[in-house]
C-alpha cells in the first residue's frame, strides 16, 4: 500500500507570512491574527480536513535589511508585528482535541531549563500533541534582542543547538524514570524522589542542575522539526530532527534533496524513514485550468514584490534592494539562510541562481496551479518523488485552505493520499504509525535514559556541600 501524505497547516501569527501585500486581497482575514476567534475557526478547519498539524514560525526580531532600512517591513507588514508562537498554541489546545499543534522557538530567545518545562506542560495539555520547530535565528536584531551585539556566525549557531538540545534531553528523557511517579495515595507517596534525578549539566553556554520540574507527558520530548537548508543544517536535521521542512522548487529537487540528507541520517545511526520531509506548496484551485489560472493572476495583482525581496533580505542577511537582479547569487557572501540558492540550483541544475530568481523561489516556484484532480495528480508525483508531507502554504487566509480542503482533500483521500480520520494517540503516533509515543532507540535523546541514578546525584550533591 502507498502512504499517505502528512498535512500540516502553514501559518504564522502575523499580518503577512510569505505571499506579501496578499492580506490586502478581500477574501484575506489575516489582519485579524490578534484575533483568538480566527485561529479558532482556522484550527477547527484544519481539523475538519483531517490536517495531520498546525505548524506556527516566528521570528524575533526586524533588521534595516532591506534598501538599507526597516521601513518596508513595517510598512508591509512583512513578519512584524508578530506575536508568541508557543502562547497561541497553548490557546488552542482547548478548543481542539486531535490535530498536531507545532510552535517555533529559537535557541536565543528561552534558557532550555524554562523552555522544556513549557513544553512538556503543553505536551501534557493537549495529550501528547506538541511539536517543536528548532530555530538558530538569522536576524541581527533578534541577537540584539537578547543581549548580543549581531547574530553569531552560521555554522556557530548550529553548535550551540547542539548544546541546547542536550540539556533539553537530559530534562525530558533523563532526569525522570519511566516509574518515577507512583500515584500511591494511601501510603502519600506521589513519586519516588530515588527515581528522579538531577542531570549536571556543565557546558559553554548552560550550567543545569536539574531536576525537570515537570513529570513526563506523553510524548516526553514533542515532535522534533527543523527547517535549516544550509549544509550545517541539514546534518543538524539528520542527526536530531523527526520532520524537517523543505522548500524544493521541483519534485527532482526533492528527490536530490532526500536522498542527500537520508544518506546522512544513517551515518548519524538513525534508520531511514526516522526523518520527514515536508514540502512547502501554495495552491490555487479551480472548477477547470482556466478558472484556476484566473484566480491565480488575480491574487497576483495583490502580490510585492518588495515585501518578498525584503523577506529574503533578512534571511540571507544580503540587502537585494541594493543589488543588481541579474547579478549571480554564488558572488555574494551568504551569512544568512544559505538554502535559497541550493533549492534553485538543485531545480535548475543547468542556471546559476541570479538575485531575481530568490525572489520567485521564495513563492511562486512552489504554487501550484489547477483543478482539484491535477493538484492531485501533481501531490502524487512529489510523494512519488519522496516527500512525505506538505506544509500547506496560504495566500489568503482562510480562504486558501478552505480551497484546499473542500475541493482537494475529499480527492487525496479517495486515491489515498491524505488521512480520512485522525489515528489514536499522540502526534508522534500518528507521523509514525507504530512507533510509540516516545522517540525510538536510535535517536540521540535516548542515551540520557537511566543515565542519571540515585546515587550519582547524592555523591555529586555530597561533594557539592563539602
């Protein structure tokens, strides 16, 4: 039997996400993201579509990045104002009961202690529905934020991930024994403090006494995503990542892509299969081609050009509004997300990406356009080619995704392409059918479990009081 492809719902708690000037168009309620009714009604229809998640980025910060100002991401809207990604997803954890809620945090912005107290109150919850997209930041003014005078280098960054993560490991999988909590009302023993632990953790960056604060949730450690497309990156994603989110501007691309980062997923020791990719797509849907190409080039009269030129501006940390378009990418220093150039040059392996072309990957190389049974037919062939899901993209909210639902879903399902009842269990079960609730053996997070016992925590707190 094929498999099925994951959906998740592609937002952002802003007015603008990724088609900028889109949220002036009329059928666009996006300016009401300060709103909790419309994330309300959008999660409900992600539910009522059998969507598998609702992914939420974020950012933290706006760089004079564009044209040698801040001004057009102001003025468009372009990702500010923002708010929480990780509040609004515990605002919606009551008014839904299946659908995965994911929720972006970066490495900057939280100490890990606090951070993975939060998730595993969220995982807990919402029983066992919480994913974490793992981000390093790219915005200068981000760093700026929290204490830094500019972003610290790129591969750099990827080095301190792998320090956060190992704190946040040892507290969710280490600190606690799987029977630490015993429950045992007549005896007034709720857990058994031999079989919980502090992790001393001692690095460059965090010093951590433990223990977790929080008993284990369901999944103990949320779903693991990642987005970074640089090479550091994607050899971060194969050691640590469960889904990783990919932007191919071509089923092949994809297919190039996966490849790669599979081969680099089993020399980390993990099984192919133990890391996702999903696909950003945007869709415009219609009763026959024409229609569809008609709504397309009327959403396209809404579309700057500016916004998105300023959106990647910030992300390649390269001002293009200063830069002549037809000039090759591979010239300029990339500090920033290095991944625009590789998705284009590995659709177009006979070009050289030019400034111009980032603006197109950026949004309309990954649209597609057409009626319910092409998209279909064009969903097969990037499944075919290896993806496993989609981030759903939306030009207009809701109304892209009510296209996609009412008219495309009833079809995937009929070929078998998307889930027609959510599965039992938590998100983790779901994305991974038969896998458990917990991460599997082979990921790195397994090795703090039973790696903290009693008597090294008493020697150590011994040796600290003397």
């Amino acid at each position: 039997m094929s498999k099925r492809l994951i959906f998740n719902g592609f937002s952002m708690n802003v007015v603008s996400h990724i088609f900028h000037g889109m949220w002036r168009h009329p059928e666009s309620r996006q300016s009401e993201f300060n709103d909790l009714d419309f994330w309300i009604g959008l999660v409900k229809l992600f539910e009522r579509g059998r969507f598998d998640n609702l992914f939420i980025a974020d950012v933290l910060g706006v760089d004079p990045a564009y044209k040698g100002s801040w001004d057009t991401y102001v003025t468009e809207a372009v990702q500010i104002p923002v708010n929480d990604s990780s509040t609004l997803v515990g605002a919606l954890i009551h008014a839904t009961e299946r659908i995965g809620l994911t929720f972006t945090s970066s490495i900057l912005q939280d100490h890990p202690f606090s951070f993975a107290r939060r998730v595993s109150t969220l995982d807990h919850l919402s029983k066992g529905r919480i994913g974490w997209n793992i981000v390093t930041s790219v915005s200068h003014n981000a760093a700026q934020n929290f204490g830094f005078d500019r972003i610290v280098p790129h591969d750099e960054r990827y080095r301190w991930a792998e320090d956060y993560v190992d704190v946040v490991y040892k507290l969710w999988e280490g600190s606690w024994d799987e029977d630490a909590v015993r429950v045992d009302r007549r005896a007034n023993v709720y857990a058994d403090p031999d079989r919980i632990h502090r992790i001393h953790h001692r690095s460059e960056r965090y010093k951590v006494l433990g223990p977790h604060l929080t008993q284990p949730s369901a999944q103990r450690t949320p779903v693991l995503f990642q987005a970074g497309s640089s090479r550091a990156g994607r050899a971060f994603a194969a050691r640590h990542a469960e889904g990783t989110f990919i932007v191919s501007l071509s089923p092949e691309g994809a297919r190039k892509l996966v490849e790669e980062v599979d081969a680099k997923v089993e020399a980390a020791g993990r099984r192919k299969g133990d890391l996702l990719y999903i696909q950003g797509l945007s869709f415009v849907v219609g009763s026959s081609e024409a229609e569809a190409r008609t709504k397309a080039r009327d959403l396209d009269d809404y579309m700057s050009l500016d916004g998105a030129l300023a959106h990647i501006s910030r992300d390649l940390g390269i001002d293009l509004g200063l830069l002549d378009p037809d000039r090759p990418v591979e010239e300029l220093e990339i500090e920033g997300i290095q991944g625009y150039m590789r998705y284009y040059e590995e659709a177009h392996p006979e070009r050289k990406a030019r400034v111009r072309d980032l603006g197109q990957a950026l949004a309309l190389n990954t649209r597609i356009v057409g009626t319910p049974e092409s998209i279909a037919d064009q969903l097969q062939v990037w499944r075919d080619a290896g993806i496993d899901g989609v981030n759903v993209i939306f030009q207009t909210a809701p109304g892209s995704f009510a296209d996609f639902i009412e008219h495309v879903t009833p079809l995937l399902q009929k070929r078998g392409l998307a889930q027609t009842d959510y599965a039992p269990g938590s998100l983790r079960e779901r994305l991974f059918p038969g896998r458990g609730a917990r991460l599997g053996a082979t990921h790195p997070a397994a090795r703090y479990r039973g790696a903290f016992g009693a008597r090294a925590d008493h020697a150590l707190e011994a040796d600290a009081t003397t």
